[in-house]
C-alpha cells in the first residue's frame, strides 16, 4: 500500500473539518454527524464469542449516513463527504496546531503532504505489527504499571513483591523505567543492573550495563544522572509459586514501574512508545484525581490494541465518599474502556497499596480488597493469556483491517467522483473536441489541394519557361563574338559556356518562382 500511495495514487484522507461543515449545511436531513461507535464486538457478548471470526466491518455507522429517499441532489452536492477521520482508530493522523487543541492542519495540507503522512503511519503500524509477532510468540509476560504522577505506582510494585525495593515519595520520583524480574533468571543472584542502551543489554556481558547498588538505587531513580534507559532489577521473592507474581512456576514475568505521565514530553512519548513491548498495562489512578486528560489520552492509545485494561485506583483509604469515587471514576471507564468496564468486577479495583506494605511490615494480613486484586492480575496475567497477549494483537490486526476497509471506501468514492468529473468534462468537451476534429480535416483537405494547385503551377509555369529558353538559345550564342577561324575550337567552348550559363539561371529563376 506504502509503494502505490507514493507512486501512482496518493491516499485520499477523511477531513473531519469538511465533514462538520457538510453536516452544517445539511442539519436538516441527517440531523449532525455523530461520533460512531468503531468497536467490533458488543460489551455483553462472551469471550468465546468475542475471540471468534469477526466480520470485518465498521459497525455501527448506519445512522450516520442519510438514507437515500431523504437525500436530496443539493444535499447530496453538500454532503461531499459523509466518513470521518475520528472514526479511524489505529490510522489516524493525529497532526494538531500547539496552541489550539482543535485546530485542523490536516485539512490545510495539500494531498502529497498527507500521503507522505499516512505512508509514515503506515510504516509505524508494520513496526508495531512486527514488534506484536515477537510478543506473541514470546513465552515471558511483561507487565506495565502505569498512570499519571504521583498515582503511587512504585508504592503499588512494591506491595506486589512484598519488598521495599523501589523508592517512593510524597512527590513523583520515578524518572526511568525499571524493569523488575525473578532473580532466578540472573543465576539467582539478586544485582540491579543500569541500561544505557536497553536494545544491546546483554546480562552476561558487563560492557553492556553498570552495576548499581542497593544504597545508591533511590538517587539513580530519582535523579538518573547516568543517563540510564532503564533499570534492570534482579529480586528474589520468597512465597510460594501460588503467591508469587513473579515466581510463579509457569510463565517469567517482568514487572515494568513507569515514570508519570506528563513528567515531561520525552518520558510521556517514551511511555507511549513503550506499549508496543506489554503484554499487560496495569493503569494506576489516584483516587483523589480520577483520570487526567494525559490518563484518558494514553488509555485511547492503548485502547487501539488492548481491549482490556486493568485498573488500579490507588489511594482510596484517602477517599472519605467511597461510594461516590467509586462511581464517578467507573462512568469514566465506561466511556475510555467499555470493555474493561463490562468486566470491572475483575479489571477494576479499589485499594490502598501503602496499607498493603504497612501490614507487610507489621506481619499482619492483606487486605481483602488488595488480596482480590492480586488474584485477579495473576489470573488476567498468567491464567488468561488468551486475552492479556492474544488478544490485544487480535484487535489491533483487526482496528488496522477495519481502518484500511474505511479508508478504501473513502478513496473509492474519492475516485469514482473524480471519474465522474472527469467524464462529465468529456461529455462538455466533446462536441468542441469534434467541431476540432472537423476543422483539421477540412483544413487539411484544403491545405491538400493548395499544395497540389501550386505543384501544378511551378510544373506549368517550369515547362513553359525552359521550353522558351531552349528556342531562344540560338541569341545567346550570337552574342558570343567570332574570333576566325583559327580559334574556332575556342569559339566553340565559348558558345557552350554561354549556353551552360544561361540555362543555370534559367532554371534558377524557376526555382525562384517555386
């Protein structure tokens, strides 16, 4: 597609800013476009049916387009376009001016701007779709804990291992990510380890990473003077296989902290970026904020290939309407994640993960509501592979499939209506184009016969004139004088010369005529 987009037929892209216009002009009849739902399976139908053939379809989009009893031509000529680029999920070219959220610079770009665009996207999709093949046959589970600053992510991977391991603050801290794994992958030695360059780590070469000590962990994560890309923490975690998330006798599982979103712009792409190498995104959010506009942003993201988010709402011993929180934050993962929401019993939880390490430290039990949220991670993580790792490549194959269906719609009708312009130009065209036509021929013909009067001329006008000379030459050799006798040879060459010459400008004076 990246080969005929640049050569022969440059992708035409939806404009949502001619479609709301068109629908402007238009109220009358379609009522004002509507963002379409663009999900492929229905919140209530089961797992076995949602991981089951999915027709490739924009569901849902009917009522968006007027029926064509109540079309009429001047609307139609309105309605240039009825498909819009927000209902594009993985192929949408998000290009926003800085100081105007809603500006649309799409729409001032000439088409080879866009395609070039769209032609780049196209090669982020191949490189996530490579990236999702390695993922899936990858037998590790890597999961992402992520979330807005200060949401107390560390905190929560702390609670999770049952260690102090990562530092926390009152104030965000985490200015890299740090991946944490079972020790028994590094020979069961307990190292953290400093990745400059995270694609040539080599943990049996010490060339590729700097040891850092557990003293010195808390300033490497909070100041990252090194410049490392990431931390690589080898922990032992004592409790059994059916307690641990990390050594759990089946699956290796990595446990990535974050740094917040909206640390700064870098560390945010970074973030986003690194979605593509998850097999899991545990989205932490602080009860006290609910979810931020960079939260809902990275959730829309991640919704593109993750149909399943697992929720953690941290902090909610802080909360003092629990009951309240608890529904407002649901309604806004209903609206970012329908399909989290309709699984919230299991996706979505409610805790305080300091408690969790305070009775840590004091030996006593964990909390029911933090108990039943490990159990469940463990099950959506290790249990539930299906759906935390196939899945997610499953949709986003399908959101890519789904969005090149659209868009060839869209550069179908693009290309029908400029056949028909250009038909409909002909048809103008046409009679003229044949008037033309007429008039060469005609001119032709009379251009033709003026070449063959003239032809007939200079032969006439050639004969007559040599035919002349030749009776007259007879003068030219008179005026040749006799010289006697004795030189009559001479004479003779003299008569032949005048003779020669005579006809040469005879016959140059023809040509002349011609």
């Amino acid at each position: 597609m990246g080969e005929y987009n640049r050569t022969k037929w440059p992708v035409h892209y939806p404009l949502a800013r001619i479609v709301q216009a068109a629908a402007a002009s238009a109220n009358a009849n379609i009522g004002g476009l509507r963002r379409s739902n663009s999900m492929l399976l229905n919140s209530d139908s089961t797992l076995a049916d949602n991981l089951g053939p999915v027709a490739l379809r924009r569901s849902m989009t009917a009522e968006d387009v007027p029926s064509p009893s109540s079309s009429s031509p001047s609307d139609t000529e309105a309605n240039e376009r009825l498909l819009d680029a927000n209902d594009l999920s993985v192929l949408k070219l998000d290009v926003r001016l800085s100081y105007h959220g809603e500006s649309d610079v799409i729409g001032s770009l000439e088409e080879s701007s866009i395609a070039r665009l769209f032609d780049e996207r196209l090669q982020q999709c191949e490189a996530h779709i490579d990236k999702l093949i390695a993922r899936v046959t990858d037998k590790s589970s890597k999961i992402l804990v992520t979330g807005d600053l200060n949401a107390g992510k560390s905190t929560l991977v702390n609670a999770l291992l049952r260690r102090d391991i990562l530092p926390f603050d009152q104030q965000p801290c985490t200015m890299l990510f740090c991946e944490v794994v079972d020790a028994s992958l590094n020979g069961d030695v307990e190292e953290i380890h400093g990745v400059p360059n995270i694609s040539a780590y080599n943990q049996k070469d010490p060339q590729t990473y700097s040891a850092v000590g557990l003293p010195d962990l808390e300033d490497v994560v909070m100041e990252n003077s090194d410049g490392f890309q990431q931390l690589k923490i080898y922990t032992r975690d004592v409790r059994s296989d059916g307690a641990s998330l990390l050594h759990n006798g089946s699956v290796d599982v990595a446990l990535i902290d974050s740094p917040g979103l909206n640390r700064d712009s870098l560390k945010t792409t970074q973030l986003f970026a690194r979605q593509e190498e998850i097999d899991v995104v545990v989205f932490v959010v602080n009860a006290e904020n609910h979810f931020t506009l960079s939260g809902q942003d990275f959730l829309v993201s991640a919704g593109n290939e993750k149909a399943h988010i697992f929720i953690v709402v941290n902090r909610f011993d802080a909360i003092r309407r629990k009951d309240r929180c608890e529904r407002m934050i649901l309604d806004q993962i209903r609206d970012l994640s329908p399909l989290t929401y309709a699984e919230r019993n299991d996706l979505v939880h409610f805790v305080s993960a300091h408690e969790q390490l305070a009775a840590e430290r004091t030996g006593s039990s964990a909390a029911e509501s933090f108990s039943r949220m490990e159990k469940s991670l463990r099950s959506f993580a290790l249990e539930q592979r299906f759906k935390s790792k196939l899945a997610p490549a499953q949709r986003y194959a399908m959101n890519v499939l789904g969005d090149v269906q659209y868009l060839a719609a869209e550069n179908v009708a693009a290309a029908t209506k400029r056949i028909q312009e250009i038909n409909a130009l002909l048809r103008e065209s046409m009679p003229r184009y044949e008037t033309l036509l007429q008039e060469r021929t005609d001119t032709s013909r009379r251009a033709e016969a003026a070449l063959d009067d003239g032809c007939a001329e200079v032969r006439r006008h050639t004969a007559t004139h040599l035919t002349n000379t030749t009776r007259h030459l007879q003068d030219v050799a008179e005026k040749v004088a006799y010289p006697g006798l004795l030189s009559l040879w001479t004479y003779a060459e003299s008569v032949l010369l005048a003779m020669v010459r005579h006809l040469e400008h005879e016959v140059s004076e023809c040509d002349r005529f011609a």
